[in-house]
C-alpha cells in the first residue's frame, strides 16, 4: 500500500478536484448536510418514523467531523445523527449516537422500509434510547411509503462492518490523529516558479484577491476617474465581491516565495453580460496586478489561463476611457475596439468604459 492522503472533502468547492498517481490513497473528511424541500413530507416522516429531515431553509450547524467522510441526512431528535457515506446511495446507514459513536445499520432502502412499516424500529434496530413506540396510523404509513417511492426491500444482506468511520467533534481535533489537508494546499506543491495561476480556492485567495482589488483601484484609477467612484470602492466591499465570487470564475497568480501572496487575479465569464455587443462571446470582467508586480508577465499569464477557459470565438471586455496602459496592453495580446461603449453613473461620479473584443479560432 502506498501513500495515505487525508484530503477535506467541503474545502473542495465547485473545483475541478484532486488527481494523484496510482499508489497513493485518498481518504476523504468532513461533513456536509443533506437537505429536502418538502416541508409536508418531511413533517410526516418526523411524525411516523422519529427521524427529523433537514429543510433546506434551516441552518444546520452540526458540531461532528468525520474520517471518511458522512453525510449527514436526519437527526433522531435526542441529540443522535443519521449519516451515509457518499457512495453508493444505497449503502450503509450510520447512527451516531450522542457520544458521537458511530453505529452501522442497515443499508438505507432497508432502513427506510423499517422505519415507515414499524413502529416499534428504533428500540429494535438502534442502540440507546429508551425509545417510545411510534404512532401505527397503519393509513399514513401507507401514504408515506407511496410518497417515498420506497423501491422493492432487497435480499437480507448483513453488512460487515469493517472499519467504522472515527466523529471528532471538529477538524481541529481529528487533525490532532490525521495530517488532513485542503486540496489547494495539495495543488501547491511545487513551489517553482515563482509565480503561479491558479483558481481561486482557499480564504487566503479571497482576501488577497479583496486586497489586490481594492489596491489596484487606487494605484491605477486615482488620476483617470471621478473620486466619488473611488469612495465607494472600500476593502469590505471588495471582500464581499470575493467571498460571493465563484472559484472556477476567478483565478489568482501567487507569489510562492513570498508566503503565496495574491499579486494579481482575473475574473471572467464563459457567457458574456448582455452589456457586449458583440454575439456568442465570453466575457474578461476584471483584471488587475499590484503595481509591484508590474511588468513580469503576470497580466499576460491571467489573461491566457482565463481565455483557455473560454470556448467561444470571441472574447470581450471593457476598459475605462482614458486608461492608456490597460489599452497598450490589451491591444498587445489582440484585442480591438468595436466602437461600443457604456456610460455608467455612481455616488454622483459618471464614468465611461470602452468595449473591446479579441476574435480567436476555437477548437
């Protein structure tokens, strides 16, 4: 057996994932929630069967983190915890009782078919209690099972049940057991070069991006627009566009001799806003480099990772007026302008953006 790699699985995001050689085993951890929508429904199961959905308007804080990796998808109500593992959908049931022990069930098809034809499941199938007998409303039942579209009981099967997984009440405990790492730590590995492009993954991403927005505003706008414009852009309006930004939408060079330190970042869309002119493009929505950093390629590095991402013929963006450096550069990778422009109004500020547009053969 090779190498064992502790990866948190909820720091992975809507990102691409991991991929790693052969010998070497992925353990996933953490936790995430499993939520319904039918509020009727999940009522019901409560009433008959004592265990509680979650709704998908409830904020479900759940104080337990796994090695592997649970999903949690009901709570018995007394303080014990409903959980699967990821795959397959229809295997084992875990209970995890309030000491946070983890118990093996039932896979969850057979599970389901104990808990809406027996009142009396839990004392029979879960360890603790004392659990009191659940109403018979033999014709509720019947209609719970026709909503769950519970499918045919399978053969008895008795699940073996090999190692179970560990609950710790946090990350920070389980890591005092487990070298468990963020995927984007794992991605980073290789420290040369120097600078890097790469999605925007990790909360230190999203503040250097916040910090690099807001820095480069003043560095690079200052003399070109209205200073009621400028007023507005303040750091925690910059940290609330990163913390709402998508991570496969935004890309950020890191300087990896210098702590990883976000010097520059891109935000684009594969379809363009409707503001673009031109048809079937996507969109480069904003790009800046910390003055520091100007002039080692960091700009062009972006650019390029952000257009492979594009699959479209045409590419556009909008640059302020009068921002000749931003113009050289853009004519420099192939941009042109079209002739479209936007006028836009802000805390009494008028600004006018130029649009550009680079055609390119998609294969």
């Amino acid at each position: 057996m090779g190498e064992t790699i502790y990866v948190d699985k909820p720091s992975m995001g809507s990102t691409l994932g991991v991929f790693f050689a052969q010998d070497i085993q992925i353990v996933f951890t953490g936790l995430d929630v499993s939520t319904e929508r039918d509020e009727a429904v999940v009522a019901e199961v409560s009433r008959l069967c004592g265990m509680n959905f979650f709704l998908q308007e409830q904020e479900s804080e759940i104080p337990l983190y796994c090695v592997p990796y649970l999903e949690i998808f009901a709570s018995d109500g007394q303080g014990g915890w409903f959980a699967v593992a990821e795959a397959p959908r229809d295997g084992p049931v875990y209970y995890i009782d309030r000491d946070r022990t983890p118990h093996l069930t039932a896979e969850r098809s057979r599970l389901f078919h104990y808990m809406v034809s027996d009142p009396d499941w839990r004392r029979k199938y879960l360890p603790g209690g004392p659990w009191p007998r659940l109403p018979e409303d033999p014709a509720g039942r019947k209609k719970l099972a026709e909503i769950l579209n519970l499918p045919a009981l399978p053969p008895e099967e008795i699940y073996k049940p090999g190692t179970l997984p560990r609950v710790f009440v946090s990350r920070e405990e389980a890591e005092k057991e487990f070298p468990i790492q963020d995927h984007w730590t794992i991605l980073r590995q290789e420290k040369t070069p120097r600078f890097q492009v790469h999605q925007m993954m990790s909360p230190e991403d999203r503040e250097g991006r916040a910090l690099v927005h807001c820095t480069a505003w003043r560095e690079t706008y200052t003399d070109l627009m209205d200073p009621r414009i400028l007023e507005t852009h303040t750091l925690e309006r910059c940290r609330k566009i990163a913390a709402d930004s998508r991570s496969d939408d935004n890309f950020v060079a890191l300087d990896r001799e210098n702590g990883d330190r976000v010097a520059g970042f891109i935000c684009f869309s594969r379809r363009a806003r409707q503001a673009v002119s031109v048809p079937d493009a996507g969109e480069i929505i904003a790009l800046y480099v910390l003055k520091e950093y100007q002039g080692l390629g960091l700009g062009k590095m972006l650019l390029e990772a952000a257009l492979a991402w594009i699959h479209r013929p045409r590419a556009a963006l909008f640059v302020l007026k009068g921002n000749e450096k931003a113009i050289r550069f853009y004519e420099h990778m192939g941009f042109r302008f079209t002739g479209h422009s936007v006028d836009a109004e802000l805390n009494g500020g008028k600004m006018t953006e130029l649009e550009m547009v680079l055609c390119r053969e998609v294969t």
